[in-house]
C-alpha cells in the first residue's frame, strides 16, 4: 500500500491575526492569588459545561439573576438582609445550572468514549494514518464528542501536529481520560505498533473504568444522599423560618449572640460542603 500523501503545512500570516477570534477569559491560569483561581476556575468551568457562551455574558446574567430575585424578595418582605440573601442565591443560580451541564456533559462523552475508540480501531485496521482515522470518526460520532473530534481534525488539517491538535481535549472536557487517549495515540505514532490492539486495550480499560464508577456510585448513593441532605437542609430551615416571619432573620442578626452564631454557621456550612464536593468529586475522577 502507497504511503499517505503529506498533509500541507499552512504558515502564519500575521496580517489575518485580526479575524481570529478573541478568547474571553477573566483569569491567567498561572494561580498567582486566590481571585485568579477563582476567576480560572470559572473559565474553566464556562468551557467544559459546552455552553456556546463568553463568560461575560453568563455572569451578566449571574447578575440579572440576582437583581430579579432580590427585587421579587425586597418587594415582597421589604427586608435588606433577606434581600441580600435571595440576591446571593440568585447570583449562584446559573453557575450551578452550568455545574450541572458539565457534569450531564461529561457523562455523555464517557459513554461516547469506548465506542469510538471501537471504531477508530475498525478504521485502524484498513491501514490509514492516525490522522485520517481521527477524520472518519469524528464525523461519525454525536456530539459533544464529535464536536471535540472535529476541532482536533481541523487543527491537523492547518499542518498541527498529532500532539499539539489533541494537547487541550481534557482542559476542553474535564476528563483525565481523554488525557489517557491522547497519550496513547501520541506515543503510538512517534514509536509505531499495533494501534489496533492498543485501542482494543483502551476502549476495555474505559469500559471497566465506567463499570467501577457505576458500581461506586451505587454503593455510595446512600452516603452521597445523606451528605447532600446535611449541605441543603440548613438553608432550607432558614428560607422556612423567614418565610414564616419575614422579621425572624433581622431580629437574629440584631443580637449579638445571634448575629456570631449565624455567621459561624454559615463559615461551617461552607466549608463543609466545600469538602464534601471535593471528596466526591475526587472519588468519581474521570
């Protein structure tokens, strides 16, 4: 069999630079301060929930979030600390609707994963390039995986190499998996090999991977159900009782004893629900 003909390299031309796109992003990414990890993570997490959006325009809509419901609350208690707490609670709002799309997004492109690779090892098997595999199956497979594919397929056809086109697939989804893969194809086109029984091998793994999540998440439903009730049920008793006494959370606060022990509860609150979410998010790593 003839050897793949040379993919065309395309130079830069400085002179187009102005059409391309501009990311918008808020934070660097290099951790200097805790505002940049925070305005990092918050790209970050703007960019694998796959919403087609700046992260501008989801916290400007953070904010309209926020005015609506602290306005619908000061109109009906005409309280300012109630106020303020529906305004914050607004203001999280869309950042866990996108929580939960990343984690309904990246569920679906580990489901898509084994069979994939299933399928780039049948196109393997005809003796094409990585490259031109890749561009088989990216056109086969649905989003949100397809879309990845397609973005890497189209970085080889601008003359990148294998390495670089794949380098930004688990930033893009959030999945160490997809690290595994790129690695995988990498190391396999520098050295040579069976890719078809390397991609046989890797879509095995995955599948054995995703058996062991679903096991641990049915033997830990109980645990993670009592965690999520204990992070959600003293918000919960607070918003009753206000509701109940729109004047209950100012005669709180107005009381020194009071005022020290809401704040305490609300530090322990977050921090323990902060560790909760990292202990189950580092026990269901993808």
């Amino acid at each position: 069999m003839s050897a793949a003909s040379p993919i065309p390299v395309i130079q830069p031309r400085p002179e187009f630079a102005g059409i391309l796109k501009e990311r918008n992003e808020f934070g660097t990414g290099r951790g200097v301060d805790t505002g940049d990890r925070i305005n990092s993570w918050f790209d970050t997490l703007m960019l694998q929930s796959g919403w087609e959006l700046a992260p501008s325009v989801v916290l400007m809509l953070c904010a309209c979030s926020a005015t609506a419901l602290g306005g619908l609350m000061f109109v009906i208690q005409e309280n300012l600390l109630t106020t303020a707490f529906a305004a914050m609670i607004g203001f999280m709002i869309p950042i866990v609707v996108a929580l939960f799309a990343r984690s309904r997004r990246q569920t679906q492109l580990m489901q898509q994963l084994p069979p994939m690779l299933e399928e780039l090892g049948r196109a393997a098997k005809t003796g094409r390039s990585i490259e031109q595999c890749l561009r088989i199956v990216s056109e086969d497979t649905p989003a949100p995986l397809g879309s990845e594919l397609q973005l890497a397929t189209r970085r080889l056809r601008m003359g990148v190499s294998l390495k670089d086109a794949l380098r930004d697939l688990p930033e893009r989804t959030g999945l160490m998996t997809l690290s595994l893969m790129s690695t995988t194809l990498t190391v396999q086109q520098q050295t040579g090999g069976d890719l078809v029984t390397v991609l046989n091998r890797l879509s095995r793994t995955i599948r054995d991977r995703l058996l062991f999540l679903g096991r641990l998440r049915a033997a830990t439903a109980a645990s993670r159900a009592t965690a999520t009730l204990m992070i959600v049920l003293p918000p919960a008793v607070l918003a009753f009782f206000i509701a109940r006494d729109p004047a209950y959370f100012q005669n709180l606060m107005a009381s020194g004893w009071g005022r020290n022990a809401t704040l305490a509860a609300v530090a322990l609150e977050i921090i323990g629900a902060v560790w909760v979410i990292r202990i189950l998010k580092d026990s269901e790593r993808t």
